[in-house]
C-alpha cells in the first residue's frame, strides 16, 4: 500500500498573521481550522481567512522539515515563497 501523501499549507489569518501546518487531507484540516474544538490554538484565536499555499510532498518527514523551515521565515518571505511556488488558492471564509 503506498504512503499518503502530504501537504504543507500556509494560511493567512486574520490580522494578516501567516499559519504554515501539514496534513493529509487539505480540505478537512481547513475545516478543523475555521471549527472551534479540533483547530490549533493559533487559528482558534486567528481564524484563517485565504489559503495561501499548498505544496504535496513526499512523506510525513520531508512535511515537517519543510513547515519548520517556513516558520522560520518573516512574513515577506514566507510570501515570496508562496508566489515563487507558482501556486494560491481561491479559498476564501466566506466559501468555506
């Protein structure tokens, strides 16, 4: 049976505050984000208004390796990441 694939994800929340996270399945974990009891912490007091980013990679390891390294980053260049992935979303709250 082959492995799942994962995904790393960068929201932007309200206030404008950026929220990089990993799963399996993208449109449940929006859905754990915008409810109140299975979000993180973070996305319960800054509930996420846009998906900025969504990137597949190969294992759950190479997921985590590659969220750390966007916390890391400021605000500007988590950004520029986003766009030179070449990749954004039309998600919005109001079409959740």
């Amino acid at each position: 049976m082959p492995a799942r694939p994962y995904y790393v994800y960068l929201l932007e929340c309200r206030g404008g505050r950026l929220y990089a996270g990993i799963t399996t399945d993208v449109e449940r974990r929006l859905r754990e984000h915008r409810g109140a009891s299975k979000g993180a912490r973070f996305t319960r007091a800054h509930p996420p208004v846009k998906l900025v980013a969504t990137v597949r990679v190969a294992s759950r390891s190479a997921a985590l390796r590659l969220e750390a390294s966007i916390r890391k980053l400021r605000r500007p260049q988590k950004l520029r990441w986003a766009a030179d992935m070449g990749i954004g979303s039309a998600w919005t709250s109001s079409t959740m």
